[in-house]
C-alpha cells in the first residue's frame, strides 16, 4: 500500500501537542460522554471543584469508583452527576445533551478539552456476515488491479470494526472550531473457511482529520448543530492486483429535531491519475456523498445510511445500510446490520450484493 501525502498528513496529526489547549469542563454533563472510566472520574472531578478540596488526594471509595465507571455514552437522556447518580434522583435535574453534542462537544458548556478518547463509528463484533453474492474475483478498470483466478470464498464470514477519535486542537480560530482525529479500521473474516486457512478476505484503514464548528440555525424544524470539513484517507493495505484506496476532502453538516439525528458528508475525491489509481472508476459506485440518520426509541437506536454517485445513466449506483441495536446488559447491546448495494468494503466497490450482519455493538454512531 502505497502511503499517499494525505495519509501522512492525516496520520501526523495525530502527533499534535504543541498547540493543544485543555481548558477545564464548564459543564458536569459533557462527563458522561467520556469512554474511559479515568478520564471520565476526572472530568467529574475537575467539573464539580473536587480536585481543589484537601480530601482530593484520598483514596476513592469503591461505592464511587464503581458508579463513576458505570456511567458511559449509552446511558443516553440521564445525565450524572458527580457521584455517579442519575441527576432525575437530585435536587437540579441536568437537561440532557442532544446526541451531536454529546459526541462533538460542541456547545461551550460541554468542552472537554483534549485527547480524551471516545467512540466515533459503531464498534461492532459480528459473529456472521452473511452474503449470497461473494466478490471471488474482484475487478478495477486498472489492468493492475484484476483478479485473474476466483478465490474460494464462504458466503459466511465474521466482521468487525473499530472506530475511535480524539480531540487534538481546542480553540481554533479564538474558540470557533475543534480539530479531531479519527480512526476506523474493519475486517471481514473467512473464520469458517477452514479450507483455505481463515484469511482475512478483506481489512479497511480510515485515518480521519476534522475541523468541527458549533452551529445553531433553523431549517423547517431542525436544529443545525454541527459544521464541518475534514481530509480522509481509506485504503485496505494490500498490494496488487487487490490494492484499493482513496482519498477525499468531506463536509460533514449535522442536524438534530428530538431524537432524530441527521449528518450529511457531501466529498470530492482527490485525484490519482494514470497506472497509480487502483480504482479510476470508484466515484461512480462509492458515491459522492451520503446521509446519515440516526433514532433514538427506549434505549433503542436504528441507523439509516444512503449514499449515490449523484450521476445518471451508466454511472448511477448507490448503497443503503440499515442498522439495529438495542440493550442487552449493561453497556453491551445487540447489534444487526443490513447492506445492499455498492461498496461494502474497499475490495467490493463495484460489487453489488446483500449482505446481512448479527452481533454485538458497544458504540453506536456518534
């Protein structure tokens, strides 16, 4: 795999300290938003005073411990409060933050500050990823790119993601805007194909950078929350002929009505030109842009993506993805996904199939 200027940038950014800022939390509820217990325990302790008090340094009581930790992003419409106890028990109930807010920090009340981590795309672990129509010999407009032998593939595979980002920058531009980074990397897994020793058919690497700014206006009834521009690298690691890979400048326009959310990402691909471009033709079938809907129902979260090449004839294809997921015990939730159509993965970019997931998830979008 080829490491693009692009995925240099966006990995480098990673490394960003110098300009940080890390302000302390003005508002208790952008605490619960936090994915790892420590962070979150401090961030309820710098919210509330507590680190200034002479007991500070004590040891924390267990009772606190354990209700600190419990109390993660999917407790959603209950805010906390320093103890850990759902603020609808205390004497000042905490208006709950919307979804978009409580993801992006958007609203000066709920900034974090820097380099906490949190959960970006659905983390997901699917025992079966099922398909009828297994891409066995895949396919590019590139003579560099084309399987010449179909591989022995089971229409049963595994599949699971991992997605994280992080807030690098605070306070851009005065205090307009956030710089994050993000990454995402998915696989999809010949666990049952015992014949062919369990490869990995396919593995995506999405290394992200945005630049995030706090909206408010008023379009038929939506709140617009979120605006946004960001670079984005995906690629799936391989060498040819099955070398896949891309690179774009995305929008990402947030906006939110009750418990529905709704984020649009128009892109425009970064050109490659002549034999480098592993996939010439993948606008046309990955699209160029999509939208994101989001509904939250008692403790429940169904997902709709929808994207198009927003071209006609030939060149119309598009992808729609339904997702599921709903409580099981704790932070863990049952998790169903539903694709058809263009692009599942890298290596299935002009590939249209079915493909229908069941699992677990412990993040779902946002």
């Amino acid at each position: 795999m080829r490491l693009t200027p692009l995925a240099a940038m966006l990995l480098g950014l990673i490394s960003i300290t110098a300009h940080a800022q890390n302000p302390s939390p003005m508002d208790i509820r952008a605490c619960t938003a936090i994915e790892t217990d420590a962070q979150r325990l401090a961030c309820y302790d710098r919210a509330t005073g507590r680190e200034q008090l002479p007991g500070a340094q004590k040891k924390i009581e267990p009772t606190t411990a354990q209700a600190s930790s419990s109390n993660t992003v999917f407790d959603r419409g209950k805010p906390r409060n320093a103890q850990g106890s759902s603020t609808e028990d205390s004497q000042a109930p905490i208006k709950a933050m919307s979804l978009l807010d409580s993801r992006w920090e958007l609203a000066p009340e709920t900034k974090l500050g820097t380099f906490n981590l949190r959960g970006y795309k659905p983390i997901t672990v699917m025992p079966v990823f099922a398909t009828s129509n297994q891409n066995s010999q895949p396919y590019s407009p590139n003579p560099l790119n084309r399987v010449g032998t179909p591989q022995e593939l089971d229409n049963i595979e595994a599949k699971f993601q991992l997605s994280l980002k992080t807030k690098v920058w605070q306070g851009l531009f005065g205090d307009a805007g956030d710089l994050w980074v993000a990454y995402t990397q998915s696989s999809r897994w010949q666990v049952y194909n015992k014949d062919t020793s369990r490869p990995f058919r396919e593995t995506n690497y999405e290394p992200e950078a945005i630049l995030t700014f706090n909206t408010h206006y008023d379009i038929a009834g939506w709140d617009g929350r979120l605006l946004g521009i960001g670079l984005n690298h995906e690629s799936n690691g391989r060498s040819n002929p099955l070398s896949r890979s891309w690179n774009r400048v995305m929008g990402y326009i947030g906006f939110e009505r009750d418990d529905w959310t709704v984020m649009f990402h128009p892109w425009w691909r970064v050109p490659e030109g002549g034999k480098d471009d592993n996939n010439p033709d993948i606008s046309n079938y990955m699209g160029r842009g999509d939208v994101q809907i989001v509904h939250e129902w008692q403790g429940q979260e169904f997902g709709l993506m929808l994207r198009h090449s927003l071209r006609g004839g030939s060149q119309s294809h598009g992808a729609a993805q339904f997702t599921w997921a709903f409580p099981i015990a704790g932070n863990l939730r049952g998790y169903m996904e539903l694709f058809k159509g263009y692009g599942e993965s890298m290596i299935d970019y002009n590939h249209n199939a079915t493909y229908l997931g069941i699992g677990v998830t412990l993040l779902d979008w946002y």
